[in-house]
C-alpha cells in the first residue's frame, strides 16, 4: 500500500520568526505520530470515487491547510502521518487529551462536499476515515455539511449507564424476539435518548457499527487481548438488543440507541482505528453467553475511572489486565464470572452464502469458489485494479490474483487466498456495489 511521511513544517509567524502550526500539547517528532488514510465513496451507488480531494488542518487553525491528498481508483488516499500527543497519554486516565483532532474538508467534483471536525488520531496506529459523498443537485447548498465528533467517552463527560438485567425476560416481551441469533446486516441507531423523537436514525451496516462504538469507548493503543474483550462485549449487549428486539418490543422502530446511559456511543462519521478494524473483522460473529441461557448476554460496563462499576467490566481495570497478560476471555471473567464463554453463529444476514468453514485456495473447488468469482466480477466494475476471471468454480492462479489485488486495495494480508475475513469483506463490498441506490 502506497505510504509517505508528512513534512512538519514551522512556518513564519508576523514577527519573522517560526510560529509552530501544531498545538503544544503534541509533539511533532516523527515518534509522536498516527497514521490516517481516507477511502470515499459514492452515497448513491457505493462506487470508489477517484480524485477526491481532503484537505487537513488542526481543529485549532482550520484555516491553515496542513496537509491536502487525494484519492486514487480506489477511493483510497495514501498513508500519511500526522501528530499526536504521546502514545504513553492514551495508557493510563490522564487530563490531557491522548489523541490530537483535525479538521477535515472533503470534496470531489459533481459531489456535495463534506466537513468532518475533531477527527482523532492516536500514536502508533492508523485512523481510517470513510466518508460517503452525496451526487451534486442543482437544489442541494454550495456549503458542505458539518460533522462534529465529541469528545472520546474515556475523555469527555457522558452519563452513566443505566444498569439493565444481563438477560431479559423474552417472555414478557411477546412475539418480538428472534428464534436464534442471527448477526444482523444493518442495525438502526437512534442518535439520542430512546424518549427524543427529533434524533435522526441511521442505518448502519453491523460491523461498521461495532467498531465505531469501540473506537468511541476505547483505546486503539491498549492491549490486543484488551481490545477484543471490549469488543466482545460491545457485540454481546448489541446482540442483545438485536435478539430481544427491545426497543421495537416498546413500540420504538430503532435496535439501539447512541445514549451511553442506555446503549452505547455511536457517532456518525467518526474515524475508526486499524487495530479495532482487523479485531471486528476477526471475531464479529462472536458473542457472550452463559450456560443455559440463549440469547446474548447483556454486556454492560463502566469507564472504572469517573464510574465504578462493581460487578461489571471496567474499561481501565480491562486494560490493565491486558498489561498483565490476561487473555480476553481471562479479562471478561475476571468482571463477570467464571461461567461466561465465548459463543459465535454462523447466522449472517445480506451475504449471499456464508463462509464454508474452510480457506478457498488454489485447487479448490466448488460452490463457494463461483461464488467468489461471481462476487469478484461485480466488484472489478468498481474497483478496475481488479481482473475479471472466469466463473467456472475452480480456483486456479487466476482466482488467487483477483483475490489477491482485493487483499491488496482493501488491507489485507496478501495471500491470495479466502479466509473467514477475506471471504466476509468480498461479500460485503459486493452487496454494497451491487445494491445501487437501494439504501441512498
């Protein structure tokens, strides 16, 4: 994947002097960086636009452009790096803000521009921006619409949750309840409290959802096994939501709420983290269960720092577990009990055939490779970097090539080969690329 370092510059002050265009909490030497890469599509048909353009500048000086790049065939930018606080900010609770923010306008000729402000960036990872631009219309205003994204939960000021029974009577809940768990291709987040019947919602693809949340209530520095026993978390009390269908059994036609006192926080537009994106991808079919019990388990926890939480997970006390060298499932049973285990479903809705529970590879064949080739054919009218093959269900060099220069444009590793991650982001492009305009 193409990558460049950014020049720092000191540019000069009225004084003739160097006047620094950073703030003085970050450092600007290249150990005190974060990676960022933008990808843009269309809002209408889900399509990579190229030559895009995003200029970047400090959430303190947004009129000073400090870095502008653009994006390829793809929809993709290159890597670049910017600064931020130091890494050691994000390890332990501290006053300081651990992550640096930045202003970023995008744009594209024939597409309504777009303003993301406070877009985060940590040391040591990548942030990953997508954004989606809507097609130009003579009755649409020249301004680009504003996306502010608040503060961290770990950083700024939220309620508290409101603690809920880990598992819900279904029974008193009527018909409204699913028969098996099933990992849901969108789920509706309502942005505000469940009561707020002025707050927008959002469709949202599932995954997408998970690592937004994670990448609002953790940090993406913070241990593996840390990260994904979040995670795991996050997905067994959305789960929940989805299984029990608890908002809609009280009348509401959203799954979840962005309120941290009842859910948790979503925010529209925010960057994700790449450590946080390749841990979803990882373990998204995967949930939390207790012996006996069906559905998800109602996964709550608290920040442990501003919140204590007995009985619950804490955030911070998870991280330093991690420090330690707890596994995940070590971390989750150390809050909530011995008898928490981690279970999955190989239920998956909007893939048109779900993962065959082995890696497609040269020699294979079958069902499930044609199915890819199919899938891949569709995808090269977005992405022309990727060759068209033929689709006869044999996997051959000229399968893996294909597989391979996806792996490429997408960031996976590139092995020219389907695992269970390859095979669910090829199935999630193709729908996207494939369902024109049905959810613009």
């Amino acid at each position: 994947m193409p990558r460049f370092f950014s020049v720092f510059y000191a540019p000069e002050d009225t004084e003739g002097g160097a006047a620094s265009v950073y703030p003085a909490t970050m450092d600007t030497s290249a150990s005190n960086t974060g990676g960022f890469q933008a990808e843009i599509t269309s809002l209408s048909d889900n399509f990579p636009i190229e030559n895009a353009t995003i200029d970047i500048a400090t959430v303190e000086n947004p009129s000073r452009i400090l870095e502008e790049v653009k994006t390829s065939s793809s929809g993709l930018t290159p890597l670049i790096y910017l600064p931020a606080p130091p890494l050691e900010y994000s390890m332990t609770p501290s006053e300081i803000r651990p992550y640096s923010e930045y202003v970023l306008n995008i744009s594209a000729p024939g597409y309504e521009p777009i303003q993301i402000n406070g877009a985060e960036i940590l040391a040591g990872v990548v942030a990953k921006q997508s954004a989606s631009l809507l097609p130009q219309s003579p009755s649409m205003p020249d301004s680009a619409e504003e996306f502010v994204i608040p503060d961290h939960t770990l950083y700024g000021e939220y309620p508290p949750k409101i603690v809920e029974e880990e598992v819900k009577d279904v029974a008193s809940l009527g018909e409204i309840v699913l028969q098996s768990v099933v990992i849901p291709e969108f789920i509706v987040v309502h942005d505000g409290l469940p009561s707020n019947s002025n707050a927008k919602n959002y469709y949202v693809r599932y995954r997408d959802y998970i690592k937004n949340v994670a990448s609002s209530e953790i940090y993406a520095t913070w241990p593996e096994s840390t990260i994904y026993a979040n995670i795991l978390a996050i997905q067994s009390f959305t789960l929940n939501r989805v299984y029990t269908e608890w908002y809609r059994s009280k009348g509401y036609n959203f799954t979840i709420t962005s309120s941290t006192a009842y859910d948790h926080k979503w925010i529209p537009e925010r960057n994700i983290f790449d450590t946080i994106d390749a841990a979803v991808d990882n373990i998204f079919n995967n949930y939390l269960s207790r012996p006996n019990v069906k559905q998800p388990i109602l996964t709550q926890y608290c920040d442990g720092k501003r919140v204590s939480c007995p009985g619950l997970m804490s955030q911070w006390g998870s991280k330093y577990l991690g420090d330690d060298g707890y596994t995940s499932i070590e971390i989750l049973r150390n809050f909530y009990g011995n008898d928490m285990y981690i279970n999955s479903t190989e239920e998956v809705s909007g893939v048109p055939l779900s993962f065959p529970g082995y890696t497609l590879s040269i020699g294979s064949s079958g069902e499930a490779v044609r199915t890819i080739q199919e899938q891949l054919n569709i995808i090269s009218d977005a992405y022309p970097l990727i060759p068209k093959i033929a689709e006869d269900g044999i996997y051959g060099p000229a399968t893996a090539e294909a597989v391979r220069t996806f792996q490429e444009i997408f960031g996976y590793p590139e092995t020219g080969t389907v695992d269970f991650n390859t095979w669910y982001r090829i199935s999630a492009i193709y729908v996207g690329v494939s369902r024109i305009g049905e959810y613009s």
